[in-house]
C-alpha cells in the first residue's frame, strides 16, 4: 500500500497520527515506523490527540496484539495502561447501567432497540473495554418516548436538551473539563433516546430488529444490514461536521473486512439502503475516504453501488480535505462546510444554513445542570468552566470561519477546473 500521495498534504503532527491509524492495517505498512523515531513533545501531543479521537487503547491494544509494546516509551506505556484500567471500570458500570435500563424498558413493553455502543460488539467492537463510549443510546418507537422519558426520569437523569428527534438525558453532576476523566467511572450518566416515526406509510427499522446476548441480557439491536448502515450514516454525519472521531472510522473499517465474503450480507445491506436515500452517497464517501487512509478493504458487491455513483466534486472534497479533517485536533474544522455545499447541490439540504454554521447566533448549551445544595465555591467553579467553554467556542468559530473563507476561494478556483 503506497500513501505517499497523502502524505504531501498533512502536517508533521498529522503524519505521526496517519502512522497510528496505519498500525490497524495487516500488514503492518512501512510508514508505521515513525512512531519509533517521534520526540517526548511529539507523543505529548499525540497522546492527547489519541484520547479525543477515540483511538487510544485500541492503539494500545494493537501494539500489545503486534508484540510491538517498545515503540512507546515507557511513560506511555504507562499512561495507556492505566487508562485501560480505569475504562474496564467505566465500561463495567455502563454495561450495568444499559442492562437496568434494559430490563426496565422490557417490563414496560416498549418498542425499541440499542443503536451504536454495546451493539457494535463483535465485529466492529471485539473488546467493548477498549471503545470510549461516552452515552447510551436507544432508538424508541415515536408513541414510547413519553414512558421511556419517564424511565429515565425515576433513574434520576434530567432533560438536557432536545435535537429534532433525539431527547438527551443526563444525571446532576458537578462539571470537569478534564480529558483524564475520560476512562474514569465517574458518577456522570448520559442516555440519548432518538425517535422513530409513527409513519407508517415508511418502514420501521425497529420490525426488523434482532436480540444480541450480551453481558447476560438480551438486547434488542438492529438487523445486521440496519446496524452496518446506521453506523455508516453516522461516521459520515461526523465527518460532514466539524469533528470526526476517527475510532469510529477504525470500526467501520473492521466491520467491513469481518463482512468482506459475504455476499449475502452486501445484497441485504444494498436492499435496505434502498429506503434511505442518503445511504448510498454516505456509504460511499465514507469507504473512499477510508480507502485513502487505509489501503484497499471493501468489497466490489459493496463499491459497485456506493464508491462509483459519488460525484466528482464530492470525491474532490475527500481527496483534498478528508484526510485532514479525520486527522484534525479536536475541535476540529469547518472545511466540512465545503462539503456540505456540495451535498445540496446533490440533494441533500443541511439542518443550519451557512451563516449560522460560521458563526451561531446563540450561546452554547450549559455543560451541567445546577446540582441541588450547591455551594459558592462549587457555583463559581461551575460559572468558571462555562465562561471557558463559551470562549473556547468562540475563538473556534472566529479562526475557523477565517481559514473556511480563504479555503473556500481556492475551493471554487479548483471546482472550475474541475468543471472545465
């Protein structure tokens, strides 16, 4: 596999990142052997990089499964394996949590099933104590939100904040902006609930769905077609957006490669991509930009149908801005925007027009809910973090709205000539 094509358009800092995600690859690509010769300051860097990507203990434990565990230094080494075991910790409560949630759902007869985290497990997701989840998440028959809202309510979380059909729900907790507690079980809860239709002039994903014994209880998830789309349809959400994570490009990745031979799989996957007409252009976007990144994995019966009906200039965005937004520090960009205009012109309107994507209007949420018998000092803290928060968005959507503008003018110079 040769990436030498990419390699001209990253930075230093994001050719040692391109080395990591390199390492998930068999074989083991030459390019890998950066990480042998990067300085303290480097893997600084990279580790913080690792941990908001997602990446860092799969890449631990890829390392471990390679014999390969030399390459980090031992401080490294150390800090990951730490990391490792406190998310054995957090993954044990949130397994916990879901399962009591499960069976509550269950006795109250709701429609529903889970969507992305447990469910991933065991193709994309071998190891669900590697993977940094951060919610539950549940898809829910449209007339049973009401009872499941109710569920989560007597759990103790509260409404955080409502998207369209998605309902996020959180317990009181004192805020911490902290990437450490990434990996530690804090007392911290999130469930996100998102509607499906009461439509039912459109198929219901939830009739197709399976049971999946896991951690001792059955779970409902998605057919196998249905989960493999919607996590697709979700890796591309995030890369039409500001930040991607770029564990969920490794996922999909190996979900592919543990599905590559099996046909039947592909010919279900294309039926139900057929009630979504977003599925194929995603799908396809998604495996070129993984291709790029990664070398060849995906099968012909899952390209003819995805890969070759991508249009030009949206193949032009993922050749020239792709790998830079997979690869991006947190929190990330606004060369999506370039894509997103594309998209419409294919079809497929954006939720906030251009100007509000620049620069919002409104504040961002608050990052905690004002917990009971609040002290003056916790209140000041909690005040602190969110004044922090808004000046860290704002200085983002400042720069970046900069670097978007001046982008966007190369941008149309080589759509011409794209056209041309």
């Amino acid at each position: 596999m040769k990436f030498e094509a990419i390699k001209e358009s990253l930075s230093a800092e994001q050719q040692i990142r391109h080395a990591v995600l390199l390492t998930f690859c068999d074989p083991l690509p030459a390019q890998c052997s950066l990480l042998r010769h990067i300085s303290s300051k480097d893997w600084k860097k990279l580790l913080h990089w690792l941990d908001t990507s997602g990446l860092a203990l799969y890449f631990l434990d890829r390392m471990l499964e390679l014999q390969r565990s030399e390459m980090l230094p031992p401080p490294v080494l150390a800090r990951l394996q730490q990391n490792l075991h406190d998310n054995i910790a957090r993954t044990q409560r949130m397994a916990a949590e879901s399962n009591s949630i499960h069976r509550e759902f269950q006795h109250s007869h709701l429609s529903y099933a889970t969507l992305k985290g447990f469910s991933l497990w065991p193709l994309s997701a071998p190891k669900p104590w590697l993977r940094s989840q951060l919610d539950l998440d549940f898809l829910v028959a449209e007339d049973h939100i009401p009872e499941a809202r109710r569920i989560l309510e007597q759990r103790g979380y509260y409404l955080h904040a409502v998207s369209g059909k998605s309902w996020e729900f959180k317990t009181i907790h004192a805020p911490d902006g902290s990437v450490k507690d990434l990996y530690k079980p804090l007392p911290l809860r999130c469930v996100e609930l998102h509607a499906e239709t009461s439509d039912r002039s459109r198929p219901s994903v939830l009739a197709r769905k399976h049971e999946l014994d896991f951690n001792d209880v059955s779970i409902p998830v998605l057919s196998r077609s249905d989960l493999f789309i919607g996590q697709g349809l979700h890796l591309f959400k995030h890369v039409a957006g500001e930040f991607s994570r770029t564990a969920h490009l490794v996922e999909f990745y190996r979900h592919v490669l543990a599905r590559r031979h099996d046909e039947l799989f592909w010919k279900e996957v294309q039926a139900a991509a057929e009630e979504n007409p977003r599925a194929p252009l995603a799908l396809g976007v998604i495996t070129i930009l993984t291709t790029q990144l990664m070398g060849n994995f995906a099968p012909e019966t899952l390209t003819s149908w995805t890969v070759h009906h991508v249009p030009a200039r949206v193949r032009s965005w993922v050749r020239l801005y792709g790998c830079k937004s997979v690869l991006a520090s947190f929190p990330g960009s606004k060369l999506y925007l370039l894509l997103q205009r594309e998209l419409e012109r294919e079809g497929m309107p954006s939720k906030r027009s251009l100007r509000q994507s620049l620069l919002p209007r409104s504040l961002p949420p608050a990052i905690a809910h004002t917990p009971p018998h609040e002290t003056v000092p916790e209140r000041i803290r909690r005040y602190f973090i969110q004044v922090r928060f808004v000046c860290f968005r704002l200085w983002f959507h400042l720069f970046e709205g900069i670097c978007y503008l001046c982008e966007s003018v190369r941008w149309r110079q080589r759509s011409r000539r794209l056209a041309l």
